[in-house]
C-alpha cells in the first residue's frame, strides 16, 4: 500500500500525492468537517502512520489513503456531524 506524501484541500476536493507517484482527489463533499473548515483549519495537516494517514487536528479528522483509494466516504454519523457542528459554532 502506497504512503501519502503531500496533501492539500482546495476549494471542492481532498488531493493526495503518494509515494508510488500517484495523485488521489476526493469530492469534500464526502469529508464533511473538511468541507465546513476554515482554510486555515484545511491547511493544518500532518501525516501519521508513516503516511498511512492524514490528520487534521484542528478538525478531529483523520482519513486513511487506503479508504482513498477504495473511494471510501467518512464514516461519521449525521448525529455525530450535527454535535461537531454545534460544538464548533459554541467556540466561536
């Protein structure tokens, strides 16, 4: 399984660079807190795993390459988004 290199989320996707040269995108409709974050939120990623993974810290987000590369959606729940969502709009 290939390790992710480089991420970066514009405006409507998730783009990954991978170790083995590919380049993966993925609809932020399927990444909800990815898609209500701030730029400055999206930019504030890190790899773990050894690339395995992305994570967001500033969102509570992780997406692993390989649910990428099966073009897996987030697994979170509507409820679950619903309460980030209220938690979030509380803190600011």
């Amino acid at each position: 399984m290939p390790s992710a290199v480089m991420a970066r989320v514009l405006n409507d996707a998730l783009t990954a660079q991978l170790s083995d040269g590919r380049t993966v995108s993925a609809p932020l409709a399927w990444y909800p807190r990815l898609e209500h974050a701030a730029s400055k939120e999206r930019a504030n990623w890190r790899l773990i795993g050894k690339g395995r993974g992305i994570h967001w810290p500033d969102l509570d987000e992780d997406i692993s390459v390989e649910g990428l590369l099966a073009g897996r959606h987030s697994g979170e729940s509507q409820a679950s988004f619903k309460r980030w969502l209220e938690a979030r709009a509380k803190r600011r």
